[in-house]
C-alpha cells in the first residue's frame, strides 16, 4: 500500500476490515449507511447517520443482531456510532471504506 488513502491503513487494519466485509449482513448495514445521506425527510437523526432501529427493520433483523454486525464494523473503523439515551446512530467512515478499496485495487 503505497498511496496516501491506503496508507492510512495498517496491515491490521485492512485485515480487520476484509474480516468485517466478509458477511453480507454487514456489507447491507454499510449500503445502508451510505445511502442514509439520501433519505429525504429523516426526522430520527442528522443527515448522515442511521439509527439502530431503522436497521433492525430494513434488514429485518433482531437488535441484538444488529449490535454483533455493527460492533464488528466499528471495530474495523468502518463505522462509528453515537449515543443518545437509548438510541444508537451509526455513520459510515467512507475515508476509511475508500481506503480499504483502494488497497484492494493494488493487491
């Protein structure tokens, strides 16, 4: 990895994100994210992120579950989350997806 994005990333940290990549799940929860950005009419959060529940319902998946795939992601550094009396609002690093892209263009 020899470019400016993709040496943001230790060999440990693209290895953690292509762990995290591996589950389709997970790779639904950041498409999810993504396009969160485009969502017109979003009253729950800012612009950019997603709550936990409106995961759990498009993906159609128990909380807890939700939490296992998001607390991998954000491991990864793929996501970060914040929280809000109850409520949990996760946003994508795209810097970080783009990295991880980009290392993967040079293997």
């Amino acid at each position: 990895m020899t470019t400016a994005a993709s040496s943001m990333l230790t060999e440990t940290q693209l290895d953690a994100a292509l762990k995290a990549l591996a589950s389709a799940q997970r790779r639904e929860i950041l498409r999810i994210l993504t396009a969160s950005a485009e969502m017109p009419g979003k009253t729950c959060c800012a612009q950019d992120e997603t709550c936990a529940c409106t995961l759990a319902e498009r993906l159609g998946l128990a909380a807890s579950t939700i939490s296992h795939h998001t607390s991998i992601l954000r491991d990864a550094g793929l996501i970060t989350s914040r929280k809000d009396g109850t409520w949990v609002y996760y946003t994508v690093r795209a810097d970080v997806l783009s990295a991880v892209a980009e290392a993967v263009q040079l293997l």
